[in-house]
C-alpha cells in the first residue's frame, strides 16, 4: 500500500523508516542484480522526543528520505471478496466498497486498494482494502517533515513485514508450511499475518508487546495466546485450512523462553527469523551491534526492500 499515491524512490539504496512506540529503526539496503545488502541501520528511541531522534538518524546516517509505515487503531487492512473487475475499476469501487469494511467514515480516510488473487469461483477475486485516518497520515508525514526527511511511500507495518518475509524465505524454504503464522513482537504492540498459499489471508494489530512481559513468560504470554487463537479461529472459519507453524520477528521475539512458550500454548511450531537469514550486511556494519538488533529490524528491512 502507498497512502501518497505514488511509486517509493528508484534509487538504488532505499531507507526504510520503521517509528515505533518505544524505538525507531532504520534499514539502508542497496539493491541489485546481485541481490540486497544491507549498508546501515540505526536504532534510536522513540520517547521522550523522537523529533530528536529522527534528526539524530538524519544526521548520522545521511538520510533525506524514505519509505515508512503505521499501525494501530487508526488503520486497518481487510481481505474482501469482489466481483472480478481491472484494476482501474478497482481504484474507483473502493471508495464505495470501503464503507462496509472500514470502522471509520471513509472521507475521513486515504484508501488503497490491491487484487490478491482474480480466479475465484462465480467471477469473483480477492482483493486487499488497506484505509489509514487522514488525521494519523498527516500527523507523520508533519513529524518527518520537521526531522527534514521526505517520505516516498507510507505502508503498513503487517504488508512491510510480509515484504521481508518474502525477501528471506523462498518457496523451497516454505514448501512443507502452506499455511502459517508470521508474527512480530514490538515493544507494544504486534503485528499478525496469516499466509494461505503464498497469499496474505488476515492481518491484525495486536495490542501487546515485550512490555508486557514483567514475570513468567509464560503466564505472561496468556493474554497473546489467546488473541492469536481468536485469528486463527476466524481464519479457519473462513478457509479450508489452519495455521500449522509461527514465524517470529521483532525486538520482542528475543526474550529469553519466548519462542518455545508460545508454541506449547498454540500448539503449533515456531521459528524465530530475521533479515540476516538471508540479506547480507555491508563490511562497514558493526556486525556485533546488528546481530543483537536485527530481529527489530524487520520493519523497517521491509519498507527498504519495497518495490
């Protein structure tokens, strides 16, 4: 999705911008035929003042713009199904169709709109509605502009996840796992993606994060467990398969015992990944630094690795 209606930058080196609740993170990958590198990346905090972060990562870092993304209660990303018609027809139904999907008033909205799969039974196709506020749009794109940062593209957090994901697991990777989980932990919030064929199915904010994680893992655990039943609930209420693995990235997703406690209380495999599995880090890089942040770094890897 892209809320400014137009292409991210060409260049060969891309930022991604990942603003968080409790830090942010930047992603610089140079892209070619030979692949991804990734040549920098800064990890600053978000509060108290992340204006002063943003110019601190500007400065440091030499950037002047970027992709980047949001999440929360203010966006929203539905899995619709509509009679099969072309694209352009498309950008012109959703401002008609969004009302039913969207839990805001749709003028109040930027909307965008993508065909997912255009062969389903009785002329149908499945299309992705994302819808952001205005108001949240506009509150971002000020807080870059006042960091002296130009923002190219506007994504949200679970679609830059899912881009990443896709940068570092092939199909061969994923053969024996049709459908699965992929979940990143932050230090608030969550975000879910449930993958059917290779095609995003559901995604969902989820309001928890490592910051809620003061005792037992375990025990702890209990509250996200039982959001992510409730998906794959209603998942499987709606497909003709379940979720037989999770995926787990995010800063929150390196907490000691995390990964084996949620896959006893789901029931299902986990692995923990991050963009180091397949994307290779420049020489320059402080390699030490980056293995300790990289499971953080999926976000903002995936708004850099954006087409």
């Amino acid at each position: 999705m892209n809320f400014l209606g137009k292409g991210a930058s060409k260049a060969k080196i891309t930022v991604g911008l990942d603003i968080g609740s409790v830090s942010i993170k930047a992603a610089k990958i140079k892209s070619s035929l030979g692949g991804a590198e990734l040549v920098d990346f800064a990890q600053e905090p978000a509060l108290p003042d992340p204006l002063s972060s943003l110019k601190k990562i500007k400065e440091e870092k030499g950037i002047d713009s970027v992709n980047t993304s949001i999440s929360g209660i203010s966006t929203v990303l539905r899995y619709v199904v509509f009679p099969k018609m072309s694209r352009e027809e498309l950008k012109q139904a959703l401002k008609f169709e969004a009302q039913k999907h969207i839990p805001f008033a749709v003028n109040e909205a930027n909307l965008d709109g993508a065909i997912l799969k255009n062969d389903l039974p009785e002329n149908k196709m499945l299309v992705l509605l994302a819808a952001a506020k205005k108001d949240f749009v506009s509150q971002r794109l000020k807080l870059l502009s006042d960091a002296g940062i130009k923002a190219e593209a506007v994504d949200l957090d679970s679609l830059a996840l899912f881009n990443c994901f896709n940068a570092v697991f092939s199909k061969e990777d994923l053969k024996n796992n049709k459908t699965f989980a992929i979940l990143n932990i932050g230090a608030v919030n969550s975000n879910l993606n449930i993958v059917d064929d290779g095609i995003l199915k559901l995604s969902r904010d989820i309001r928890f994060g490592s910051s809620n994680i003061t005792g037992k893992v375990e025990t702890a655990l209990g509250g996200l467990a039982n959001e992510i039943r409730v998906s794959f609930d209603f998942f499987e209420s709606q497909n003709a398969s379940s979720a037989g693995k999770i995926f787990l990235s995010g800063g929150g997703s390196a907490v000691a015992g995390l990964k084996d406690a949620l896959a006893g209380l789901l029931g299902i495999e986990a692995e923990s990944w991050d963009l180091l599995k397949k994307v290779k880090a420049a020489g320059t890089v402080n390699a030490e630094k980056l293995k300790e942040v990289a499971p953080a770094l999926t976000v903002a890897a995936g708004l850099a690795l954006r087409e």
